[in-house]
C-alpha cells in the first residue's frame, strides 16, 4: 500500500476473537454508479494473530489500527473488546480508530449516543496514555445519525483528549439503497453514491469540531477533483477505499502529485 503512493494506511476493523464475518455474497459491485454494497461484518483473524503479524511488519509509513466489537459480545461488554484491543495493538500504531459505525455490526452505531460512547472513551483513553507510543485516538462516524447526536458526540470529543474523527463510515440509509435497488440486501454503500453525504457531514463536522482536532475524510474520493474537494472543507488527511477499487492502484499517485 505505502508503494502505491499512500501516505498512510489504516488496517482492520480489528475484533479481540477471530471471526469469519457474514456469509458470502457479502460484496456487491454496483458498476454504473460507481460503488459498492458490503456486509462483510468484521471478517478478521483476531488480536493475537495480527499482533504477531505486526511484530514482524517493519513499516516505514504512518500506521492506523481501527479496532472494533466482536460480533457475540453483548452490547454493554462492547467497551472491553476495544479495551482488548487496545492493549494488544496501541503499541504498534500511529493512531486507533475506534470504529462505532460499521452497519454490519448489530447495535454498534448506538455507540453514537453519547450515553453509550462515555464509557469506552474512558478505557480508551486510559490505556492509550499508559502505552509509550501514545498513538492518537479517532472516532470513526456514520453518515446516517441526525445533527443532534452528531453534536452531543463532538461535545465528547471536543472536551476529551480523543484526538479528531474520521467521516465517514458506509451508508445503509434504506432510502439510498431503494435508488441503487439493493434494499432488499444488508450491508453499507461506500463510493460515488454516498460522496455528497458524506461531504456534507464533512462539513458540519468541521463546523463544530474544535480547530486543533483532525479531521480525516473518506467515502467517495476517485479523483484529484474529489480528493481536493474534501481538502477545501478542511480535511487534514483522506482516504480511499471504492475509488482504489474502481480505478486501479495507478491512481493514488496521480490524486497524491497533483492534488493539493
Ligand atoms: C469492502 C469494504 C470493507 C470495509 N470494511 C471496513 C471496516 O472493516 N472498518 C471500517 O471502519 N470501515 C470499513 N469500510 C468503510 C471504508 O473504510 C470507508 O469508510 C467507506 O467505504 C467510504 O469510503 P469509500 O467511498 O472511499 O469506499 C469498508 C468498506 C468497504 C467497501
């Protein structure tokens, strides 16, 4: 990935235990516009087993590790899995994402709530200060909450030392996936079809985000034309997951020489 031209790499979602996600098909191509349809539900060989493989993994780029639940774990336990996580990985990243918003997770987007994110802001946070790396700590968003929950979310994280917010995850917004025909199927949409919504929650994020917090920005950048159009909302980094997909390694270092 750092040889294609990025300048830095996010891994996961990482969970504590192994899982192997939801059953197959669980990735939908929707070629015409220009995105995709996953359920793939945490598909991951676990904590230890990617701690070893870290280990042994000289990087020489910027490293993120999004953490997540198990998929069995009750939903008042979700704080100890990211806790688990944290202390297996922290010491190998540059930055954790505490990732809340996956669709293919049941019950963790009410991770939004500020009620419910309190407690696993406080074991991240703990932990993270008691590793020597100190990697930095990100919230990853959904793009399907309303304003009010986004802004008692922010309120957290700009009062807390929880570092920026990374917007956004998929959309499952039922109304989106009536237009690309997919609402009879689980999953996220990511690429061309979610960019204006998540551009526009981009922008209020940065509303209402204090100044000294980073913003990164993800869903829908193919292009230099897309990837600046998240820098001129005051993204300080971005990223590409359908865009890679769709338009082939070649084009990170054309949006990483030609971008601003
Ligand atoms: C196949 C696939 C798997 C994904 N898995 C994860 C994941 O495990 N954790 C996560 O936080 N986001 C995951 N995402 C979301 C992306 O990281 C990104 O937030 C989203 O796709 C919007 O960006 P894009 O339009 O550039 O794809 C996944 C997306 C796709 C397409």
């Amino acid at each position: 990935m750092s040889n294609i031209g990025f300048g830095f790499i996010e891994i996961g979602t990482v969970t504590p235990k192994p899982q192997y996600g939801n059953p197959k098909p669980r990735l939908k191509r929707l070629v015409s516009h220009k995105s995709l349809l996953n359920s793939l539900g945490f598909n991951n060989d676990g904590v230890k087993k990617i701690q070893n493989r870290l280990k042994k993994f000289d990087h020489n780029c910027t490293l993120g590790i999004n953490i997540g639940p198990n998929k069995s774990t009750p939903v008042d336990k979700f704080y100890e899995d990211y806790l688990i996580c944290m202390r297996s990985l922290a010491e190998f990243a540059d930055y954790i994402t505490i990732n809340i918003s996956s669709p293919n997770t049941p019950e963790l987007r009410d991770m939004h709530k500020k009620a419910n994110i309190e407690k696993i802001i406080k074991v991240v946070l703990e932990e993270r200060d008691s590793t020597n790396n100190k990697p930095k700590i990100l919230i990853k968003l959904s793009p399907d909450e309303n304003n009010q929950t986004y802004l008692e979310l922010l309120e957290l994280v700009n009062s807390s030392n929880i570092d920026g917010v990374i917007i956004s995850n998929t959309s499952n917004n039922q109304k989106l996936k009536k237009e690309l025909n997919v609402d009879n199927l689980p999953g996220g949409i990511s690429g061309l079809a979610i960019k204006n919504k998540s551009n526009e929650l981009l922008k209020f994020i940065k509303k209402n985000l204090k100044e000294e917090k980073i913003l990164v920005a993800v869903g829908g950048v193919f292009d230099v034309d897309s990837y600046n159009e998240k820098i001129d909302m005051g993204a300080d980094l971005v990223q590409m997951y359908t865009g890679l997909v769709f338009e082939g390694p070649n084009q990170v270092r054309r949006i990483v020489k030609n971008g601003r």
